[in-house]
C-alpha cells in the first residue's frame, strides 16, 4: 500500500513540475530541489526522486554530477527534430484518421481554429491549436500514435512558451483552415500534406535572459 501512494504521489508531483516546465514557470537549468518540493507537497524524498525520474524520462529534466537534477535545456536542433517527428507522425495520424471524420468533427475543429485566432496570449493559443490537432487526428483510433503525439505537442508547447511568454500577437491561422477545407472535400492526401509543413514551420522571437541580454529562441508555431 506504501509503494501504491508513494507511486500516486510521485504521479501528481511529476504532473505538476512538467505542466510548469513545459509553460515555462521553472526555466531551463533551474535546479529543482528535492528538499523544496518534498515540503510542498507534504510528502518524503521517496516520491519527488521517482517524479524526477519520469522527469527526466520524459526529456523535461536531466540529472548532473555535483549540479542536482535541473531542469533540460534545449537547442534549435531539438525544436527541429520535434517539428520533422510531428510532420511524420501527424501525417499518418491523418491519414487513418480521415476516413471516419463526420462533419460534426470538422465543425467542433473550425471552431477551435476560430478560438486561436482569438486568443489575446500564447497559452490561450496553443491550447485552441493542441484541441485542432487532436480533433482532427483522434479519429485514427491509435492509441500508441496518439500517446506519442501528445507527448511531442508538450515538447512544442516548451518550446513555444519560452520563445513567445509576452508580445504574442493575435493571427489567423490560413493552413488550419486549407486542411479543413481539403479534408470536407474529399482529399485527405492534399491535407496530410498542408499538415506536415503546417507543424515544420519553426518561428524566432528575442526573448531576455535573467542576465538582462536577449537571445533568439525557437518555436514550433503549428
């Protein structure tokens, strides 16, 4: 029964530290200290070294000798290798999926895109174009795909919240809308093919460091 909670535990806490990392409130190399959080969530070390373990699992963190486990950093090599394995995966999501879309699901997909275009901040945004993709994607019924897929749309959503955490701009998304209208027409293969240049387009924004500089960082915008 021990292990059973401590294993809940370590599920929750791991949960909490990814949705933070991933929307940008713990920054790359922030340390993440084991006596801190344990207090936090009223529990012993036991859980928060197994969070930090699927932690790292997950490519959120990574452990350094005589540094503690801190938060990964990543590169504009990772942002593209996240937007090629998307483009894959995606493409072939779509293409199981096409055949059961009802036009209830393009509907509930447009508005989705409606609700980006809307959005007035980044998490507002992604939100709207993660529910885009799973709606039009889900239909393949392939669990494993679909689990890797969240798993790359979290990586891209890192990476968009560190690029664009101020001065997001409202804009409309012109290929959410061309793969709707290619797949209520009847051509899936036209729309597997806006959506995988769709999620390779990568954007650039300065953002300023906590050292008062500003560096270019990568996004996945898609």
């Amino acid at each position: 029964m021990a292990k059973e909670r401590d294993d809940t535990i370590a599920s929750r806490i791991s949960r909490v530290l990814a949705d933070r990392i991933i929307r940008g409130e713990i920054a790359p190399d922030a340390r993440l200290r084991q006596d801190h959080i344990a207090e936090e969530f009223g529990t012993s070390h036991v859980p928060v070294r197994e969070a930090f373990r699927r932690l790292e699992a997950q490519g959120l963190a990574i452990s350094l000798p005589r540094r503690g486990v801190r938060v990964a950093s990543f590169d504009l090599k990772e942002v593209r290798e996240v937007a090629e394995m998307r483009a894959a995966l995606e493409g072939l999501a779509l293409k199981h999926a096409a055949p059961h879309l009802t036009s209830a699901i393009l509907d509930e997909a447009e508005q989705a895109t409606r609700d980006g275009d809307a959005a007035g901040d980044v998490h507002a945004w992604e939100e709207a174009n993660r529910r885009f993709h799973r709606l039009i994607l889900a239909p393949c019924g392939m669990a494993r795909l679909l689990a890797a897929i969240d798993d790359l749309h979290a990586a891209s959503a890192r990476f968009l919240f560190s690029a664009w955490q101020s001065g997001w701009e409202k804009r409309t998304d012109h290929d959410h809308r061309a793969i709707l209208a290619a797949l209520r027409q009847g051509r899936p293969d036209e729309a597997a093919v806006i959506l995988q240049k769709h999620v390779q387009w990568i954007g650039r924004a300065p953002v300023r460091t906590p050292s008062g500089s500003t560096r270019d960082a990568f996004a996945i915008v898609g």
